[in-house]
C-alpha cells in the first residue's frame, strides 16, 4: 500500500521553465490538497480539491495552476517558475465523509529555482 | 494575518520536562482540529485529532478552548524522541486544512 506518492523528489528548474508535480494516492480519498512549506513559514496551502472535477484556492495560489482529472491524482502546474517558486511542496489527501479525518502526506518535493 | 498560528520556538526542554504548545485559529467556523509531528526533512505525520471534551494519548493531552479559539498540546514526561516539530491544523466546513507555522520542540538530556 503505497498511500501518497510524489513525483518527483526532486527538481531543479530554470527561471521561466515549467514543470508538473505529480501526486497520486491509492487510498480512494476525496480531498487533496497542495502545499509548500518555507523556513519559519509552515505548510501553506496552494490550492486543494474536494472531488474529481473540482479545485480550489488556497492561501498561496498565485503563479500556480492545478487540475484533477482522475479521483486518484491531483497535479499542480507551473507554468513560469519564479525563484520565489523555491520551496518543498508537499501533496497530502483525506477521506471525505467529514471533516474530522486524518490527511496523509506524500513524501515531498524539493524544488529549486535559479 | 495567518489564519492558524504559533510560537514557532524553539522550545528546549530537558528529558522528564512537562511542555505546552497553544495555536490560535481565526475562522470561528473551524470545525475540526489536529496535531501533527514534523520530524526534520520529512513529511508531517497525524499525532491526535483534538476533541471538544479534550483528549488524552499516552503523555499527550490535547485540549480546545472555543470560546478562545484556540487548541493546546501538553506533553509530560518529554523524551529526547520528542524532538521535532509540532503543527497544529485546522479544517472548517468548505474543506480546507489550514496548517499553522509550528512550533519546534529540542530536548536535551
């Protein structure tokens, strides 16, 4: 059971390269949720997703884009990556019958940006 | 202003210590409320959901003040293995989960 997997584990980007993070998750969940996390800064969330088909904002979703096409994958986009895009980024998922559940996180992904 | 937030610490602590964490949280319509451990480098694990009636696992104590809005982490008898860093979350009806900045807990021998 692998539970929520991130790929890649590491990348590093050029300013202005795009790249696709991918989380997917073998638990049948209903959320999901991007985050990233700096120093001093906690987990900030990106954007997150109750269902197939839908997405939403987060605290932090300038500059990225996401979609969530199949119930087991949500992936989050850049489309211009930004110096300021330099952070690990984690991906994580819940049950949905209620809000009372336990998330899951992937394992990270590193990514800088020069 | 952040939404859900901490001390982020650190704390240091010797082993046998009793340590409190607090986190406030701003949107009165959280719903529900979390402790997670983050150990250094890797991803944040579930340590307690925190209940209105307060709760309890081993050395841990979990309490909710909604009045204050805010939740607390007691932990007693601190052990070297305690050393990381503790996130509080925060979920509310449109299904978001809002994490606080954390608070980083040493403890030394």
């Amino acid at each position: 059971n692998a539970g929520v997997t991130q790929t890649p584990k590491f990348r590093v980007l050029k300013t202005g390269q795009s790249m696709t993070l991918l989380c997917a998750q073998d638990m049948n969940h209903e959320y999901m949720y991007w985050y990233r996390q700096d120093p001093g800064m906690g987990l900030r969330l990106i954007h997150y997703s109750v269902g197939e088909g839908t997405t939403a904002k987060g605290e932090v979703p300038d500059g990225y884009n996401v979609s969530r096409l199949k119930k087991q994958n949500f992936l989050l986009g850049l489309e211009s990556a930004a110096p300021s895009q330099t952070s690990v980024y984690f991906c994580a998922s819940r049950q949905g019958s209620n809000t009372n559940t336990e998330a899951f996180f992937g394992q990270g992904t590193r990514l800088t940006v020069v | 202003r952040k939404e859900v937030e901490q001390d982020p610490g650190p704390f240091n602590v010797p082993e046998g210590a009793t340590v409190a964490f607090n986190c406030t949280y701003s949107n009165s319509a959280s719903q529900s409320f979390f402790w997670y451990r983050q150990d250094c480098r890797k991803e944040p694990k579930l340590l307690m959901s925190v209940y209105s009636s307060g709760n309890e696992d081993g050395r841990f104590t979990a309490q909710l003040n909604r009045a204050s809005q805010y939740i607390s982490l007691l932990i007693r008898d601190s052990k070297l293995s305690d050393s990381a860093t503790y996130l509080c979350a925060v979920s509310h009806n449109t299904d978001k989960l809002i994490f606080g900045t954390g608070t980083r807990l040493q403890v030394f021998p």
